[in-house]
C-alpha cells in the first residue's frame, strides 16, 4: 500500500473502542426488550425505544477495528488475504452455527421440510440477500452476521482504496456515502410498510462499514490526527453522548424511524470512534481492566444470546408475576449466562485451537 496508518497501536487493545462496544450491545439489548417485556425506560424511553440505531456503531466500529488492524497489510495479496479471511471466519462462524442449531431445537417454528429448504441459505449466511424472508430466515439477529461477513470479505479492496486516495477524494467519497444512508428510509417508507428492506440491507449496513474504515484513514492527514488528538478527552465524550441522546429523543417525539436516525447517529458514531482511539487506556480510569476487555470479548455472543431469552422470560411471567423490573434483571442474567457459556465453550476453545493451526 502507498499508505499507512498514522496511528501506531502495534497490537495494544484500545479500551475506548471496548467500552463503545459494550454500551452499543447493551442498549441493543434494552430496545429488544422494550416490546418482548414491556418494560420502560423513564425520562430514556424514547431514546431506548430507538436503540437499534446503534447497530450503525457495530459496523462503523467493524470497519474501523479492521483498518487499525491491518491497515499496514495488502491483504488483496492471496498470501494475505487467505489466513485474513479464514481468521476472520472462524470468529464469527462457530458461534453462529451453534445459535443456528439451537434455534432450530428450541424455538423455530418452521416445519421440517422448509428448515431442509432454507437451510443452504442459513449455513451460507446469505440472509440478507433475502429481506422480504426477515422473520423467517435470521433467527432472531443473525442478519447481523449475514451483513458483516460480506463486509469482511470486501475490506482488503476498500483499504487499499482509501489507502490511496487524496484526504479530498475521502472526503467526497465518504459525504456520497453518508447522503445515500440518511435518504435511504425515504423510499420504502413513501412506497412500503417492509422497514427491514433497509434495516438488515448488505448493501447500506456495508457502506456504514467503509465509513468505519475511510474514519481510520483520515489520520494519514496530519492535520486531522492532531484535531483528534487535542479533543479526545473523556469530558468532551460526556457532552456529546449527552447531546446525541437528546438529538435522537427529539427525533423520536417527532416520529421519525430510527431508519431516518442514521442522519445524525453515522456522523456521530465515526466522530466518537475515531475521537476515543486516540486517547490513552488510562484515561478510562477504572474502565482500564481486564472485565472491560472480557466484556468486549463476549458482546458478539451476547447479541446473538438475546434472542433465546425473551419467550423464556415471558414463560416465568406466567408462572411467576414479575415486575418489569425483575423481568428485565432476570432477561439479562439469563442473556450474560448464555453468552459466556457459548463464549468459553464455543467461541474460545475454536478459535484458540485454529490459531495454533494456522
């Protein structure tokens, strides 16, 4: 590559990009179980009830993630790009199987010739390929999976592209590529009722992804690395969080679809990313641990987790009368246990083995 990142992180795990991790799968989690449960939020709720906007995080934050990992690797090489890929397949696939599996067993409702017949689509995760089949194909929240494995697969091309290009040509590229998201909604909401057309859409959760990778390649330009730089501080993170939450509960109370939200969470979610991976571990105080890294580790395995949890909350309710409250302590007990279990089982063990493999 003609370029490289600026950013010299030599392997050093950023606990800035952990924690966005973190919060991203927790408020995921609180706006599932806004309908499942029922359960409300206060003076947040309207802010929860629009919480899958930060599925936008997850993919600006994967495109990221990727640059400043192999931002000094043409992985468009075969030598390179074969051990990146199958590296990157074996932390997401194993667990995805395992979920797949599970669901079948306990909670899909499909009979077992069309389970036959979907299941090419399923094991290729090519789900969302197919958004008018949302209910029926991605078992709770494997859209996600579906959307960042193509995202995986085109990332050598994106980074030796932005690698070469003008700070102009990225700007550009990347304001096209922020207008498209936020006009996207308008379609299917002016000629659809199918939301999910643009929500577990390759195409525009891909785009979110390059503006991951295009954030990272800005510090090749000195000028924006030292802005960065001066203003990754922990207080101005406090501001900004503050201000986007009230942005997005204004939103809301002007019924606007947390599709239509990508407008002001895209710009926010790049600004955040690329503001907190400049700033040192230490300045997260007691956020620098061990959990925090744990945590991060688990969030994958804590999404796909979820989805198993809610009938079986509704199940207790029926026998035991819990508050909303309760429900929704028990639903995330429930969900942190099945995810570390799928982690130290599944994930880990696989991924520790192939390793030493490869």
């Amino acid at each position: 590559m003609k370029k490289t990142l600026l950013g010299n992180w030599g392997g050093v795990r950023l606990v800035g990009l952990d924690l966005i991790r973190i919060v991203s799968a927790l408020i995921v989690f609180l706006f599932h179980a806004y309908n499942p449960i029922g359960y409300r939020y206060g003076i947040l709720n309207i802010f929860i009830k629009n919480g899958a906007i930060f599925m936008v995080a997850f993919f600006i934050l994967s495109g990221f993630s990727m640059a400043i990992n192999y931002g000094k690797k043409d992985l468009t090489e075969w030598s390179e790009y074969r051990p990146y890929l199958i590296k990157r397949i074996i932390s997401i696939y194993p667990v995805y199987i395992a979920v797949y599996l599970l669901y079948i067993i306990f909670q899909n409702d499909l009979s077992f010739k069309n389970n036959i017949i979907i299941a090419p689509i399923e094991l290729s995760m090519t789900q969302s390929w197919f958004s008018t089949l949302f209910s029926y194909t991605h078992n709770g929240g494997t859209w996600f999976l579906s959307c960042i494995f193509v995202c995986y697969i085109i990332y050598p091309l994106g980074a030796k592209l932005f690698a070469q290009m003008s700070l102009k040509e990225r700007v550009l590229l990347m304001s096209g590529m922020y207008l498209l998201c936020s006009y996207a909604p308008v379609i299917p909401h002016r000629f659809s009722e199918n939301v999910q057309v643009i929500y577990s859409n390759v195409l525009f959760r891909t785009v979110e992804f390059v503006i991951g990778i295009a954030m990272a390649f800005f510090q090749n330009d000195l000028r924006i690395y030292i802005f960065f730089k001066k203003i990754s501080k922990f207080s101005y993170l406090v501001v900004e969080s503050i201000l986007f939450v009230a942005a997005i509960t204004i939103a809301g109370r002007l019924r606007l679809n947390y599709l239509y939200e990508s407008f002001v969470a895209i710009p926010f979610f790049a600004f955040v990313i690329l503001q907190v991976s400049l700033m040192e571990n230490k300045q997260f105080g007691i956020f620098n641990s061990s959990l925090t890294t744990y945590l991060s580790n688990i969030s994958y395995c804590f999404f796909l987790a979820q989805f198993f949890v809610w009938d079986m909350v509704k199940k207790v309710r029926e026998v035991i009368p819990l508050s909303n409250y309760i429900s929704l302590l028990v639903a995330f007990g429930v969900c942190a246990a099945i995810s570390v279990l799928l982690y130290e089982l599944v994930q880990k063990p696989i991924k520790s083995l192939m390793v030493q493999k490869l």
